[in-house]
C-alpha cells in the first residue's frame, strides 16, 4: 500500500460524522471525488476488519463496533471516568447545567465527556461531537491560545454559519480570541446553537499547550448577566482541580 492510498482510506473515515453517520457508495465518491471502484475496495477492506458495517436494507456504510474498542482504550489510559468526570459531575450539580469536556483534535473540538443536569430543559450535547474551533464557548476558548498563525489558517478555510449570532467577520472574531486569551475564559450565546449559553474555560498539559476545555451550557435565560460572574468561578475552580490532573497525565497524549 502507497501512502497516498493509507492516506485516501484514511480520509474516508473522516466522512463518517455525527451529521453524516451514513453513505452510499455513488454518494460518497461523488462528495470525495473519488474512483468508486477504488472507493468500494476501501469499503469493503474496512468492512471485512469491522471498521465499517454495511446496513442490509439501505446498503449504505456505517462506523463499525471496532472503534468502540479504541475509545475504550483511550479512556482507560486517560482515565479521565476515574479522575475526571468525578469533578465534572460536581460542577453539573453545583451549576445545574450541562457540563462537557472538549478535546482538542487538529482544527476542531471533539466532545470525549459529558456530566448532565438534573434540569427539565437542558443544553444536550452527545460524546463525539465535532465542533469548528471559531465557534461556541468551548471551541474559541481552546483556539484562543493556538498560534497566530494556526488562528489565521483556520480563519481562511472558510467560516459555516450555525445560527444568526455565529460571527463570521474575522477581524471581529481576531479582536474575541485577544479577548479571551487576556481574561482566560469564553461566555457566548447562541453562537452555535439556538438560545444556548455556554461558558468555558481552558485546559493545558504540562508544558502549556492548550489541549481542551471545560464548558458549562444551558438555555440562555438561565444565564443572566448578573449569574455569570458566580457560575464562572464555580467553573474556575473546578477547572483548576483537572489542570491538576492534566499536568500529571496530559503529556500522555499532547
């Protein structure tokens, strides 16, 4: 095998998303432009060793039970379900909201952990979840301590619109990530999702590289101007109890 191939069929994972957790054969060659008998023979390799399933009825292709096996892994060497949602579910119960833990992964911010409310209403957000990083409390505060130059790649690349308040001016978005670096935290509303808020708060390993954020979300109503400064230093402080543990086990993995 090429690298050019281990790189194509690498891409072709990459398709498999929560928003598109499904795919035609014709239908994603077309979208990744790509030979579909060269594409076929990816699936059907990656569906022999169980990365891929293809549904009966359908005949679509859908992740496999395989990686479920590697996030197990992760989470075990990270053990992050020993030491951190511990903490996590402390702070959902102080704040009653939802309560996520974000990675970073490349470009975006991947949700590995999530601590719910006891509330009626609640901000839902599922294990997996891919985020752009120009986007949403718990994604800007981690691009906010990237590069310049990371910044500015990621700017170029184009910005998608999520709700009528997600920015998109990049100047503007330039001047919020200076913001945020200087006070160390994030708060947005509806940014990403519709009438939701969202605070967050980031998280380095130890030699200072961001790797991720703590967020607290919930309906906007729920988060008045004179509620925030009260749930931002609950989150602080339990923030503060997880750079702990990252700075012991986060160069792990970052």
């Amino acid at each position: 095998m090429t690298l050019k191939t281990l790189e194509n069929a690498l891409d072709v994972l990459s398709y498999f998303t929560l928003e598109t957790p499904e795919w035609g054969l014709r239908e994603l060659a077309r979208t990744m432009d790509m030979n579909h008998t060269v594409l076929h023979r990816i699936l059907k390799t990656y569906e022999k060793k169980g990365y891929l399933i293809q549904n009966e009825v359908s005949k679509n292709y859908e992740l496999g039970l395989k990686f479920l096996e590697f996030s197990s892994v992760i989470k075990q060497k990270m053990k992050l379900s020993e030491f951190v949602v511990p903490v996590m579910k402390e702070l959902a119960e102080s704040v009653n909201e939802t309560v996520f833990l974000t990675l970073k992964d490349g470009r975006e911010g991947v949700t590995v952990e999530i601590a719910e409310c006891k509330q009626q209403i609640q901000f839902n957000v599922a294990v997996g979840t891919r985020t752009p990083l120009y986007v949403g409390a718990s994604c800007k505060v981690i691009m906010a301590f990237i590069p310049e130059k990371e910044q500015l790649e990621i700017l170029e690349t184009g910005m998608k619109v999520f709700t009528e308040k997600t920015m998109t001016d990049k100047e503007l978005i330039r001047q919020d990530l200076k913001d945020i670096s200087e006070k160390g935290w994030s708060f947005t509303k509806g940014e990403f999702s519709e009438s939701v808020f969202g605070i967050g708060v980031p998280l380095f390993n130890d030699a200072g590289t961001i790797i991720g954020s703590l967020t607290i979300a919930g309906p906007s109503y729920r988060m008045p101007e004179e509620k925030l400064e009260e749930a931002l230093q609950i989150i602080q402080t339990k923030t503060a109890t997880i750079q702990r543990y990252f700075n012991k086990f986060g160069s792990i993995y970052y």
